[in-house]
C-alpha cells in the first residue's frame, strides 16, 4: 500500500508539474505552427515577387536583345547595299577596262594586217629595186 501511495503521490505531482508545462508547450507549438504558416505565406509572397521581377528583367532583355538585332539587320543591309552599289561601280569600270582592251587589240590586229600588207609590198618593192638594178646595170654595158 506504500507503493500505490507513493504512486498516487508520483501520479498527482506529475499532473500537477508537468501535465501544465505539456499544455503550455502544446499552446506554444500550435503558436509557432501558425507562424510557420505565416512564413510560408510570406515565402510564398516574396517568391512570386522575385520571379515577377526576373520575368520583367527576361522581357527587357528579350526587347533589348530584339532591337539589337534589328539594328544589326539594319546596318547589315545598309553595308550590303552599299557593297552593291561599289560592286555595280567596279563592275561598270572593269567592263569599260574590258572594253578597251578589245579597242587596244583591235587596233593591234589593224596594225599587224598593215605590216603584214607592207612586208608583201617591200618584198614587191625589193624585187621590184633588185629587177630594176640588174636592167640599169645591162643597160649601162650596152
């Protein structure tokens, strides 16, 4: 009977002791439970804050990275155009060059007919010296 006493007593100082810290830790738990929630919540808030302002960054850089392009497109077809006009240009001066190289051969080809004609005609003319010397040398035995 001593035993159940001193149990009855144990019992009766734990409900007394710690069954009010139980309920006080169970009335904190429940206290910081809610402000867990509140944190998540607050995450949750900054979280979609954050990816709002990366998304907006994303869309400046997109436009930024588009109207580069399109600057670069612009000066691209502006260098092209250019480069086709100068081309057009050195085309129209290699065809005039062109040009006058078939002027300079023909004129080389008019040439080369004359002194082919004027080599017939000194072969003639020197035939024509050669018969008249050996007739003036007959004549002047005569």
């Amino acid at each position: 009977m001593a035993w159940l006493n001193i149990y009855q007593n144990l019992k009766q100082a734990i409900q007394d002791v710690i069954a009010p810290e139980m309920q006080q830790l169970r009335g904190e738990i429940k206290a910081l439970s809610s402000e867990t929630g509140a944190l998540r919540q607050e995450l949750t808030l900054f979280q979609t804050f954050v990816n709002r302002q990366f998304d907006a960054v994303d869309k400046r850089f997109d436009a930024f990275k588009d109207e580069i392009d399109k600057r670069f497109d612009a000066l691209k077809d502006d260098i092209d155009k250019r480069f086709d006009a100068n081309n057009d240009v050195v085309n129209m001066r290699f065809d005039a060059l062109d040009q006058r190289f078939n002027d300079v051969d023909r004129r080389l080809d008019g040439i080369d007919k004359r002194i082919d004609g004027l080599a017939g005609d000194w072969r003639v003319s020197l035939n024509v010296h050669e018969r008249l010397a050996a007739l003036e040398a007959r004549l002047e035995k005569r």
